[in-house]
C-alpha cells in the first residue's frame, strides 16, 4: 500500500511549510495549497486525498466553500486548521464537513494525532484515491468529475449519488448498513431509510446493467448495501483476508 494522501489547503506559506515538512518526515504524501481552487483543480487531475486539512480564511474561498465542493465528490474526511475559536463556527463545521477540528497555534505532534485518530476511523484502500478506478473491464468511476463510465457509456452521477458511491467502493467487499451510510452522505440532516432506498435506486439505475439483478451493489435486506467486486481485482490482500474470517 501507498503512502496516506493529505491535501493541505493553508493560505499562510509558514505554516502550510511546517505542516509539510512534518507529515513528508513521518512518511504522508502531503500535496499543499494556499487556497482553494487550485486544491480542487489538483484533485481532479490527480485524484482524491485519504485526508484533508482545510484551513477557514482562504484568500478567494472559504474553507467551508472547499470542504462542501469537496464533499461533494465524495467521503473525504476532513480536519479543519484555523485561527478561529468561535464555537458556532465550530459546531457548523464539524456537524456539516468535518470529522474535526484544530485551532492555531498547535503541536505539530498533535495535528499528527488527530489525522491517525480520523484515519483509524476510515477504511482506505489505494485504488480509492485514483484519479480514474477502474473496478472491472465494464466499470470506471471518476469522483472528481462525478461521473461512472459503463460498457464505455459515460453518466453523470449527483453528489449525494457520488458520495453513496464512494463509501461503498471503500468497504467493498463489506457491507455498510443503512445508518452508517446516512450518517455518512447526510451528516447534518434528519434522514431516513426510504430516502436512501430512493437514491441508491437512482444510482443503481446508472450503475447496473440491470438494476433489477444488481451486479455491482446487492442489498441486505434490513441491514444495508454491499460493494460485490472481484477481490483480486481492488481488494486488498489483508482486507480480503479479513472479510473472509468474518464470512461476509
């Protein structure tokens, strides 16, 4: 497996220096930024982050503006970096975009901390984070752009479709229950299970050659979706040893 990718969005050349030089040491691939467009530009041209460390006051978007663009392409877990104590600010972020948040100054050690606490919580596998994943000899899926190609047709995917996709392609081989993909693609809304029977439907209308006899996204029924691939073909070999044990 690769080294984690962290997307560092930070205006001020110090800090965004400091935080590099001490990921880079501690073997992250750290890819840094003084604001937002040119992230999100990144992004589409080189593929999704493991991680990433948006700071509030960018020069021509917000932090926030970043995040939910970002957001929008997938289940990117996000740290905020800012000088604001504000607790709405906070309670904003964190109900909206981010899994959490750190206030200037701190220890770099610290940041270092919280980034493995996120990671810890978020399973990650390197075909993820390319720019194009190619699942099979039928199906490619673009984030950045939000769009799946099939049997060589391209189709555009909406974001929340795009974020249902991502968190399903990242524990594949898994299933994900209903809850987590809620709590995952609408983290600040009142949800509930006939809205995403709705959009996986819709998504599944796209992805399936035929929706009625999933391929690619099998249901189990009362408790959730699964990503069905071939595991030779993206898992990896410690994951797919995993799921073996516990007979998924």
């Amino acid at each position: 497996m690769g080294r984690t990718k962290i997307l560092l969005v930070e205006d001020d050349p110090n800090i965004n220096k400091l935080i590099s030089d001490y990921m880079a040491a501690r073997h992250f691939e750290v890819t840094g930024f003084n604001d937002g467009p040119e992230a999100l530009e990144y992004v589409g041209l080189r593929g999704l982050p493991h991680i990433a460390l948006i700071d509030l006051t960018l020069p021509t978007m917000h932090g926030f503006e970043v995040s939910s663009r970002l957001k929008g392409m997938a289940d990117v877990p996000i740290i905020f970096i800012t000088a604001t104590s504000d607790t709405d600010t906070i309670v904003t972020g964190l109900k909206k975009y981010a899994e959490d948040f750190i206030v200037k100054p701190f220890e770099l050690r610290e940041l270092e901390a919280r980034i493995q606490v996120v990671l810890a919580r978020m399973p990650s596998l390197d075909y993820a984070n390319e720019p194009i994943i190619h699942v099979d000899d039928h199906l490619s899926i673009d984030f950045a752009h939000n769009r799946i190609t099939l049997g060589g047709r391209a189709t555009g995917l909406t974001p929340t479709e795009s974020v249902l996709l991502h968190v399903l392609l990242r524990n594949a081989g898994r299933v994900v229950e209903n809850r987590l993909l809620i709590a995952r693609v609408w983290p600040s809304e009142v949800v509930y299970e006939d809205t995403l029977r709705v959009h996986m439907h819709r998504l599944r209308r796209k992805l399936e050659a035929d929706s009625h006899h999933p391929h690619y996204v099998r249901t189990e029924r009362g408790i959730g979706y699964i990503f069905t691939v071939r595991p030779q073909d993206i898992i990896e070999p410690e994951a797919e040893e995993e799921i073996v044990r516990q007979g998924v």
